[in-house]
C-alpha cells in the first residue's frame, strides 16, 4: 500500500480514501479524486490533508490504484 502520509506519493486526479475532521472517531472514509492538495509539507503523520474533486477535505488514508 502507498503510503498516504508523503506528500510525494498523491497526484491532482489520484483516487483516494480520506477521512474528515467530523469522522475522525467513527474512522468513516470518504472516497474520491484529488482536487488540490492543502498540505505544504513533505509529510504529516496523520496523513496529508487534500481537497476532494466533490469540495470535501480530509486527509489522506488510503490511495487506491
């Protein structure tokens, strides 16, 4: 699995599984496609947070190939 806490590893258009702030304790995940990434660092341990294609923004959990 690639790991969703590198910046280096999400793309504009990649399809990924994030999680909002509001789910954070239920661990619900949202899929969808990469809009803008909203992280400037190189890596968060909590996973780098992006904007989904739909508006929603959440970080990184899971990228799907």
């Amino acid at each position: 699995m690639i790991d969703g806490r590198q910046r280096k590893n999400i793309t504009i258009g990649l399809f990924v599984e994030i999680i909002q702030k509001p789910h954070q304790r239920s661990g619900q995940l949202t899929g969808g496609n990469v809009a803008k990434l909203l992280t400037k660092s190189a890596n968060h341990p909590h996973g780098i947070k992006v904007q989904l294609e739909s508006g929603l923004v959440g970080r990184v959990k899971n990228i799907i190939e």
